[in-house]
C-alpha cells in the first residue's frame, strides 16, 4: 500500500475556498509581509532623499523672493 501521510484539515471548507492547503498559509502571511516590509523600507529612502531636495529647492526659492526688490506703491 501507499503510506503517503497527506495534510490533515481542520477546516475544509477553507481549503476549497483559497484551493490552497491550510499549511501553505502561513507561508504565503510571511511572503506578503516580508514584500511589504521592503517596499516600506524603499518608500522611507526615497522620502528622505527628496525631501532633502525639496528642502534645497524651498530654500532655494525663499533666498530668491527675500532678495527680490519690492514693487513700487505697495501698501504692503
């Protein structure tokens, strides 16, 4: 006889709901939160470094209007 032990589930109607067996869930929890966990970590370094480019860019910008002459006849 063939004593292949096959995976035992507790809840069958899960497992034609997914098609996938219940022990490869886990699995597939620990693949999306590890994809999930390097994205996040891209996204944090390329938020810092643009925003140290915004920051030159805004600096940039206010140097320029503060040394900017100031129109004639402003009531300002």
């Amino acid at each position: 006889m063939n004593n292949v032990k096959r995976p035992v589930f507790i809840c069958p109607q899960a497992a034609v709901r997914f098609r996938r067996p219940i022990k490869c869930r886990g699995q597939t929890l620990v693949e999306y939160a590890l994809i999930i966990s390097i994205i996040s970590i891209v996204i944090v370094g390329v938020i810092v470094n643009l925003g140290q480019q915004v920051k030159v860019i805004y600096s940039s910008i206010n140097s320029q209007i503060s040394s900017a002459p100031t129109a004639a006849g402003s009531s300002h």
